[in-house]
C-alpha cells in the first residue's frame, strides 16, 4: 500500500463522486489515500474513462530516488520534464 495523491481541474461530477468513493477529498479536487497498485491502476482506469474535458494528475510514493511517480491525463498548463544529473 502507498500514499497516493490526485488533483482533477475540471472533470465531471460523475468522476469526482466515483473518486469520492476511494479516497477523502482533503479540498475541492484534491484527493488523497493510501491504496495499492491494483485500486490505484484501477482509479487510473476511471480517470481515463471518465474524465471528460478536464485534467488529473495523480501521484504516489515509491521505492525510488525521488520517492514519488506521477502521470497526468488530459490538457495541462504544465508539461512535466524529466531532467537527469
């Protein structure tokens, strides 16, 4: 089990009550729980699904240097890079 974390910016209200139903919202948007690989890939799988016009970024602890991972869905202001070194 790890700490996972999700932000939705404009999704609809059929993805945020789904959400709702395993992890707390902590504020509008935002959020949290500890779940494992399997619910968290599953919760992935709603995101994707469900998401309509908005955008998501969910993230979690890991057992690497940074000790998160995270992914992103649907149009962001921000692009993630990855920077080595």
């Amino acid at each position: 089990m790890s700490m996972v974390v999700v932000v939705t910016e404009n999704v609809p209200p059929r993805l945020r009550g789904r959400l709702a139903v395993w992890l707390l919202e902590v504020r509008a948007g935002v959020y949290v729980g500890d779940t494992s690989k399997r619910i968290r890939e599953m919760i992935w799988q709603q995101i994707t699904q469900l998401g309509g016009v908005g955008n998501v970024v969910m993230a979690w602890a890991t057992n690497t240097e940074s000790g998160f991972e995270f992914q992103t869905w649907g149009e962001n202001r921000r692009i993630p890079v990855d920077l080595d070194g």
